[in-house]
C-alpha cells in the first residue's frame, strides 16, 4: 500500500496535535527531567534580578502542548522561588496544538500563561518585547531555522536570554534511527520524506555559528546524553512513533503495523541489557544573550 510520501514540513504537524494530546500527560514527568537543562540555560533568577521586581515575560516557541511552557510558567509563579514572578507566552504555529495547549492549560489552573498562535519565523511580537525565549526541539523544523533564530533575537530585550533545545547526531539517537530505517522499509516515509531534519542544529560548532549569526553573544552549548531505563516488555518507541508519524501511521494497514513494531523491536534489542530497554538519547541546550545597550555620556 502507498502512504503519502510527500507530506511537507507544517502539514505534518497539522494532522499530529491529536497524537501530542494523547501523550501529552503520561510524558509530562520525563519532560519535566530533561525540561531543566533547557531552563537553567535561561538564568531565570539572573533576569528576575535585572528586573528589579517587574514582572517577566518568556515567549515559548514551538510550544505543542505544552512543554517546556508549563514548567516555566509554574516557575513564574513562584513555586520555586518567591523572588520570580512572571507570564508565559506559549506559541505554536498550528491551531490544533495551540487548543490543545490552552485546554491543559485551563485543566492544570496555570493562569499565568497565554497562547498565541505564531510562527516562529514571523512573530507577531515588537523588538525587545520579551525577557526570555525557549524552545523545545522546534527550531529544527522550521523552514527557515536562521530566520527564526533572528526573530528570537529581535523580541528579546536587551540583555535578555534564549535557549534551544536541539537533537544530537542521528547516530546518537538509535530511536530516531530505527524510525527512519523501519518507517522507509515498511510505509516508503520518515523523516527526510516529511520533510524534518530533526539534526539541522545536531552540529555544535555550526550551532553556535548560527546563534552568533543571528546576534546573539555568549553563546553556550551543553550536551546531555541520557539513557532510559525501560523493561523489555514496554513498547516504549510508541509514543514518539505516534507524536512523529500518527497521521502515516494511521494510514497504514493493520499487517503494516505490526510489522513497524516487529521491526523496532528487533532494531533495539541490542540496547538491552538487564532485561531492560538502555537506549541512549542525545540532545543539546544552545543558549545566548543579547548584548545591553550601554549609554556613553558625552
Ligand atoms: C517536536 S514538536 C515540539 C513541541 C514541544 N516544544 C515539546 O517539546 O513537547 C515541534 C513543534 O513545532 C511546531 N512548529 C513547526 N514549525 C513551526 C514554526 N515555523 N513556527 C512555530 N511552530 C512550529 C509544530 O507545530 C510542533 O508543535
């Protein structure tokens, strides 16, 4: 059977906030674990101090459903810390994700949070409008990730902070490459047929590159190499499976399924050890400030 082939970069997202919604709340809590590199990068408590007591603004981009918004919006409203106070402004440019993303967020009572719906390389925001940007595994599928990095740059205030959390090389994501290889073999699609390149930043240096390209100094890099630990009974690639190619998937004979299953099992058992599932994962927090202004008195 043929399965669409052709889908391009935004449609895809198009037909996957069903598939986010789903796994949106049973994957909140490993999010929240690897949520934290992304957010330390941004210095909160540092711009809460520059501040000096006015309320912050951080602009999610690529938000989904949810993540890494919520977390910081909680952060904002003083869970951790009384001293930050703050909003939220998540965004995403598909409406389907950005109902879904106010839904829970009505759910889980976060008030200090509104969505707009936005594409990251055209925001609909006014230079210097916002204290901080963070983006969770978004700027990758953009069109055009450098002129969402200088649109990034241009909202932030001076002095403020981006971070962008980034996939390592496909070789150090053996899920992603076991997705690539069955999906191809079994349905003719994948990443490159949908048109992602999920390791556009997965380069450090060239990563950097484009941060400073975009105005941004200081630019830092950190890499995080995780390893899940997960019993070799779990089908535990279904939910990325789904959240990536749900609208393939769906497409898909019953046969064809199972054997994308079959296949994953079979292309990561060597990862076993234990009787569980240690697959690795790689992925990069690239975050930059934009300089002050300084004032020279004549
Ligand atoms: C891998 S998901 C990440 C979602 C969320 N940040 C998370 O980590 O759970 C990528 C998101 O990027 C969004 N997206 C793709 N291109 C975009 C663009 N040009 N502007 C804004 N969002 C975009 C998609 O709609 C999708 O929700």
């Amino acid at each position: 059977m043929h399965v669409n082939t052709t889908c391009e970069k935004i449609s895809s997202w198009h037909h996957l906030s069903p598939d986010w919604l789903n796994w949106a709340d049973q994957l909140a809590p490993a999010a929240q674990k690897i949520n934290r590199h992304l957010i330390d990068a941004l210095d909160l408590p540092a711009l809460a101090r520059a501040a000096d007591g006015r309320a912050l603004v951080v602009l999610d981009l690529a938000s989904g459903v949810g993540e890494p918004a919520f977390g910081i919006a909680r952060m904002l409203a003083g869970e951790e810390d009384a001293a930050l106070h703050g909003h939220v402004i998540a965004s995403d440019i598909v409406p389907g994700m950005c109902a879904g993303l106010r839904a829970r967020a009505q759910a889980g009572g976060i008030g200090n949070l509104s969505v707009v719906a936005a594409d990251m390389e055209k925001l609909p925001f006014g230079a210097g409008a916002v204290d901080a940007v963070s983006c969770r595994f978004g700027v990758m599928f953009c069109a055009d990730p450098d002129r969402a990095l200088g649109e990034a740059r241009r909202v932030l205030r001076p002095g403020g902070r981006a971070a962008f959390m980034v996939w390592g090389a496909m070789a150090d994501n053996p899920l992603f490459g076991a997705m690539e290889d069955v999906l191809d073999r079994v349905l003719g699609t994948g990443f490159d047929a949908c048109g992602h390149d999920i390791c556009a930043l997965a380069d450090p240096g060239l990563a950097r590159a484009r941060l400073e390209r975009a105005g941004f100094a200081g630019v830092d890099i950190t890499t995080h190499r995780p390893v899940g630990r997960i019993p070799e009974t779990a089908a535990f690639w279904v939910p990325q499976l789904e959240m990536l190619f749900g609208h393939v998937m769906r497409s898909a004979t019953p046969g064809q399924i199972e054997s994308i299953h079959s296949a994953m099992s079979d292309r990561l058992r060597p990862h076993i050890a234990d009787g569980h599932f240690r697959v690795p994962m790689c992925f990069h927090v690239v975050s930059g400030k934009t300089p002050l202004i300084k004032f020279i008195s004549a």
